[in-house]
C-alpha cells in the first residue's frame, strides 16, 4: 500500500471531512472528552481555512491506497516565511509514512512559493506531532505568536 499526497481545494468534500477529524481529534483531547458535532462546527468556522488556498497557502491531502487518509495545510506568512498547519493523519493510517510524506509535501509547496523557513506552534499534548516535528528537522525557537493554545514554537530552514 502506498501514499499520495496532492493538492486540494480546502473548500472541497474531501478536505471538509479531514478538517473535521482534525478538529474533533484536537478539541478532544484538549477537553478530555469527544467533541460534540456542534463544538466542531463552531470551531471550523473561524479556523482561517481560505487562508490555505493560493495565493495566501495550500492544503494538501493525503491518500492512503487511495482512501484519504490525511491532510496539511501551508499559509503563507511572507516572501519567506510560511506556517505548518491542520496536520493531521486518521488514526487507521497512523505508523505508515503519512505524517512524514505530509510534511515533505508542505515543504515542496513552501519552496514552489519561495520560502525559506516554515514555522508551526502546537500544544503539548499532542507528543505524536511534536515527535514528527522533531524526526524531520524542526527544531525548538522562540514563540513567534501568543495564540492561547500555543504551548510550543518549532521552525525549520529549507
């Protein structure tokens, strides 16, 4: 079985579904309880998603033996810098390459944009993430934003 990672409309059905999962796996664990369908909703409202299609980003999806099996988003920030985003893989598909083949994905897209370093915050719940962050390069900096979930600044120079 193998991967493809492709580009897709953010605003598509495909990307709809797995923006959902993302939010209902991380509203989840931060309240220590499945999100209700509503709490989802409201939190994709305001997610900032059309900032994930040019020329502002891109969300790129990812097909396990054709199925989606996860997804990664690309904001731009600057002529050089760009911001990691709504990376998530369904937990069926966890331990197959995915999350790496996503990141890898990200970075040819921030290169395609010109950029030279991508930069990401996450919490410190989510080990998993933080533990691919680390495997492929990004490193620990200096918070860059005060978002209230923010708990960990990481950045990596292509």
């Amino acid at each position: 079985m193998t991967w493809t990672v492709t580009p897709e409309p953010v605003g598509g059905h495909v990307a709809a579904l797995l923006r959902r999962d993302y939010y209902g796996e991380i509203a989840g664990r931060y309240w220590g309880r499945p999100a209700t369908a509503a709490e989802i909703d409201e939190g994709l409202r305001d997610d900032g998603a059309e900032r994930l299609a040019s020329p502002t980003g891109e969300f790129l999806v990812g097909r396990y033996a054709g199925r989606p099996g996860g997804c990664a988003g690309l904001r731009l920030v600057d002529g050089a810098t760009a911001e990691l985003t709504r990376v998530y893989v369904r937990p069926e598909f966890r331990g197959s390459g995915g999350g790496g083949l996503l990141l890898a994905g990200v970075e040819r897209a921030a290169r395609a944009h010109g950029v030279r370093r991508i930069r990401l915050d996450t919490r410190s719940d989510l080990v998993e993430a933080r533990g691919l962050y680390a495997k492929h390069g990004y490193r620990e900096v200096r918070a860059f934003n005060q978002d209230t979930y923010a708990q960990h600044w990481l950045a990596k120079e292509l």
